[in-house]
C-alpha cells in the first residue's frame, strides 16, 4: 500500500495528511446526484483482478490485531450501503453491510450519496488496506499517516485514484431493513468488544428512554491541539463518572436541548450561562470554571504561550472568538444499558429541538440508526433527520 500511495502521489497524501487531526465532522457541502447511466457499475464477474470468492465481513473483522492489521492477499468484501450523507451526520465514510455485520469503510469524500445509493452493492479489494479501531470501532481504511497519535489506526482513502482500486459500485437494490434488536443484543455485542456482531449495522431499538445527560468533548480554541495530553484545551460537559460525585439537582443535561449544535447555538449556549461551571481540563487534570482565565488557571509558560495574547481573556471568551460547530451525544437507557446518540453539529437537524416529550420523560422513542462502539458504550448514528429516525410514542 505504500508503494502504491508513493505512486499515486505522495505530494497529494501529505496535503491530506493532517485530516485525522481535525474533529471527524466537518463541513458536509453536497452536490445534485450523479445519473445512473454515468456511472460504471461492476459485476462479480467484471471485478478488476476478482478470483470468485469473497470473505464475509464477519471474517474480515475477525483478522484484528490492536494497533490495526493490514490486509495482504486477494482478499475481498462486499456488503450493501446503509450509510447516507445526505443530512450531513455522516462525514466522509461509507457504511456497508453483508448478512455477517457491518463495516465502516473510510472512503474520504463527501457528498458520498451521489455515487452510492441505499442498498446498492459495494465490492471492496482490501489488499493493501489497513483493518483498524477508532475507540474499539471496526474501521477499513488506508493505514495511520505519520501525523496521528495512537487514537487512529487507519486513515481516510483519500485519493481518488487509490479509492478507483478499492471500492467499486455494484449493482442498485432496495434499502436494507433495519434489524430489531433487544437489550440483551446489546449486552451480548459490548461484552465482545471489537467483534460484536452488531457494530457497523443499521438496527432498530425500541423502547428507549431519555437518560436526561449529555456528553460534549469542547475545544476553547479549536485551532490549537486538543488531546488529551492538552487538559487546558479542552472542556467536558458530562456527568461524573461515580455516582457518589453527582450533585444533587443538577441539570446534567447542561441546557441543551437540541440534537447538537451549529456554532451559532454553540455560542448562545456558552452566552446563556449554563455552561459558567463547567471546568477546564482533562482527567484528573482541573484548573477551574470556563469563566475564569488561562493566565490565572495555568503557571506552566509553554502552556500559557500556547494562548497567546488570549490567555489574559476569560475562557469564556475565547471558546466565543474560536466557536465552531459541535456534536452532542444525548444518552437514551433501555433497561439498565445506556446508548448514547451522537450528533455532528455539521448535521442540517443538529439544532432542531428534541421532542418536548422525549425531554420530560414522558415518552418513549424507537430509534434506527448505525449501531456502533465507542469506549466500551453502544452509540447510534442517525442516517436521517430525526422526524425518520425517531418515533415518539
């Protein structure tokens, strides 16, 4: 695969190379479909170098090793298209599925659903590409570039001419149906990990309740680094991880009320107040409330000339100067199993307000999404907006 990226052109590639350092969700710009009879659509008997015998996604999965593997051999999948763009929640990735479970095949274009169709059949050659986990999520793609930490084992396929050998277009069919899955499915696939069956599918869960919590991961400046091994950069609206910590009343929902947030919703959050105690770090690396500043929170002077002239402002107010768009994750419970439903602040719905019943607790909903793992927690994500994809009952 690296000699091949090298051929292609490694001048491109290095462009490229700092994508996985930026949020997962970016700006989704999408474009009128391409008309079928443009497009080339491939056969099993017309695959490039195809040998007649594919390995089903079950058993590609089952090749992981951690750190990612890659694939050698004339190794092949193919699965149906589960995934859309088209509401902007899915972001340069292409989810496909076969009767074995379901893959993420990190196909980096957007505006996607112009060349792949719900339940159109997808062949992917997977000699060359790199098996890997995003916090325990199966993922196909190029392997890690240089630039990423350990938190990404495969890269996006950036290069037209390099998705050209990987991905081909089969034919068109109906949508996949979701598959109703009970709780005990859920437990059964987080209690395997990496290779539970349901990661990468589109499913339905019925039942669920509002959980009245949300996770947010936010970024005072979103232009500096913002790892973990930069708790000044970074800031969690979340609730404790031990019950014992928990205070009394407090609204740990954190007064959002929508399914994620645009950057001007973000900014009229931050402006509301809700947010004044939440706390600037990471782990157990605290310095204090978003209000005060980080030349008061932080002595360390390589960290305080990280801010520049803005360590003198409020936290407060450089999370303003910086706003972008952000995801929220909502946490829903069917019985005792939280799943949490995570939401690109990209997304065309991420500042519709979530049903007034959902968030009184006065109803239940049934959702269908792609069910995925993300650090040992089942979390969906929405294929379309959720007046589809979640019914309130």
């Amino acid at each position: 695969m690296k000699k091949t990226l090298i051929a292609l052109g490694a001048a491109l590639m290095a462009l490229a190379s700092c994508q996985s350092l930026k949020e997962e969700w970016q700006p989704v710009f999408t474009f009128g479909e391409i008309e079928p009879e443009a497009l080339t659509l491939y056969t099993e008997s017309t695959l490039p170098g195809f040998s007649g015998n594919f390995v089903t996604i079950k058993d590609l999965k089952s090749r992981y090793r951690s750190g990612g593997v890659e694939i050698s051999g004339n190794t092949w999948i193919k699965g149906q298209v589960i995934s859309d763009d088209r509401s902007g929640n899915i972001y340069r990735e292409l989810y496909i599925q076969d009767a074995t479970g379901g893959i993420d095949v990190k196909v980096g274009k957007s505006s996607l659903y112009s060349d792949f169709r719900l339940g159109q059949w997808v062949y992917v050659y997977c000699d060359g590409l790199t098996l890997g986990a995003y916090n325990g999520m199966p993922q196909l793609g190029a392997e890690a570039d240089n630039t990423t930490t350990n938190e990404y084992e495969t890269s996006y396929i950036d290069l037209q001419a390099i998705i050209d050998q990987h991905v081909f277009r089969g034919a068109y069919a109906d949508p996949v149906s979701p598959v109703v899955v009970e709780e005990a499915d859920i437990k059964a696939a987080l209690s395997s990990g990496y290779t539970g069956e349901l990661w990468g599918k589109l499913v339905t869960v019925k039942g669920l309740k509002y959980g009245n919590e949300i996770f947010a991961l936010l970024y005072p400046n979103s232009n500096l680094s913002h790892k973990s091994s930069n708790p000044e950069n970074r800031v969690f609206l979340s609730s404790p991880q031990n019950d014992r910590d928990r205070i009394p009343g407090f609204d740990y929902t954190w007064g959002i009320t929508t399914w994620a947030m645009s950057k001007a919703a973000y900014i009229g959050y931050i402006r509301s107040g809700k947010w004044d105690t939440a706390e600037v770090g990471s782990g157990s690396t605290r310095y204090g409330p978003i209000t005060g500043k980080p030349k008061d929170y932080l002595t360390d002077g390589i960290t305080l000339q990280s801010f520049g002239f803005d360590a003198d402002l409020p936290y407060k107010e450089i999370m303003i100067k910086y706003a972008t768009a952000n995801y929220v994750s909502h946490y829903f419970t069917l019985g005792d199993t939280s799943i949490q439903v995570r939401t690109s602040g990209y997304a065309k719905f991420s500042d519709e307000k979530l049903d007034e019943r959902i968030l009184d607790g006065s109803a239940t909903v049934d959702i269908t999404g792609i069910l995925s793992i993300y650090n040992g927690a089942a979390q969906f994500t929405l294929v379309d907006e959720p007046s589809i994809s979640v019914k309130v009952y």
